[in-house]
C-alpha cells in the first residue's frame, strides 16, 4: 500500500516540477519574442501604410491618431498623409466580424475627397481558395479609384455594386462591410485628420 502511496506522490511532484519548468520557460521565451514580434507588426503597418496612400512625406505612422467609433468596440487608427505640408489622404483602419471564420481588418487609403486610393488586408482567417482571395489584385481593383459615395459597397446580389468572390459572399459582404465602416469614419473626421498638421 506505501508502495502505491509513494509513487503516485512522485508523479504528482514530477508533474508539478514539469509544470513550472515548462510554465517558466515559455514565459523567458515569450518575454524574448514580445520585442521582435512587435517590431514586425510594425513594420507590416509601415508597408501597408505606403501601399494604399498616394506618395506622402510625413509619417502617418507616427501622426496616427485613434478615434472612438460607433462603428468598432474599440477606437479606430487613422492614418493622416500629407507632402508639403498639404493633406493628400487617410489610412483607416476597418473591420467586421462577419466574416466567414471572423474578424477581418483591412487598411482603407483614402484621397481627400474620400476616393479610395487602395485596400490592404490586415488581418483574415477565412477559407484557403475562397474567401483568401480577397487580397488578390484582381478582387481589389474593383474598389481603386471608387467613391463610396456613388459606389454602393454592397455585393451585387445585395443590391450594391461589389462583385463578390466565388463561394465566398460573405467573406466579400465582411470585407464591404468592413470598408464602408474605414469610409464612414473618414467622413466623420476629415476635417480634424486634415487640421491636424497644422
């Protein structure tokens, strides 16, 4: 019986020094990790920043600015784009949880007429093959060079003028979403965005 006793008392200890071996070790190597991972989403931001604005010379990144939103649960980022001391454009940040598999957070370029200048897609989890391919070229162009003032960023089958990807009309009806909300909060704030260099 002491037996049986004493070796399921070393398995509990065993398990519990394998517990906090293990515990402390991914911590040491989280707390190694934060710094770099941080620099990579920062860096991510950076190029996507310049992929969606036309040509700028101050720092969005730096200048950003966070707006509360009846839109999002959390504040907005924007992005103000100015060359020569002149306001050009906006990046904002949208974002829906419609999606097929979830959130989805894109970067909206805005022109200071609210025309967009290009979309980059931050964050998305839906289907490989299918609602993935909303960061293809082919699917993006479409809202180059639009304003969602005359065009209406809901698909096509709702009425709008989105053509929706193939098998994946609702990752694209969250990405429109996800658009118009980028839109709605450059309408809302683009006469601070543009003051704010100043």
């Amino acid at each position: 019986m002491s037996k049986k006793e004493s070796t399921f008392a070393s398995m509990v200890v065993s398990l519990l020094v394998i517990t906090l071996v293990s515990g402390f070790a991914l911590g040491f190597i989280n707390d190694l990790t934060i710094e770099p991972k941080a620099k990579a989403k920062l860096d991510r931001k950076i190029k996507a920043v310049k992929l969606v604005l036309p040509e700028f010379d101050n720092n969005p990144v730096e200048d950003f600015k966070l707006v509360k939103s009846e839109f999002a649960m959390d504040s907005v980022e924007i992005y103000p784009a100015f060359k020569n001391g002149k306001f050009i454009g906006a990046a904002i940040i949208g974002s829906s949880e419609k999606g097929y598999s979830g959130l989805i957070k894109i970067l909206v370029g805005f022109k200071p007429d609210g025309t967009i200048e290009n979309i980059s897609v931050l964050e998305q989890k839906e289907t490989p093959g299918l609602g993935t391919k909303m960061k293809d070229e082919s699917f993006l162009q479409q809202f180059k060079g639009k304003n969602p003032s005359k065009f209406n960023l809901k698909v096509v089958k709702d009425g709008g003028d989105v053509d929706a990807l193939t098998g994946a009309t609702i990752s694209t009806r969250a990405f429109s979403e996800s658009t118009k909300m980028a839109y709605d909060e450059f309408l809302n704030n683009v006469d601070f965005i543009n003051k704010s260099k100043s």
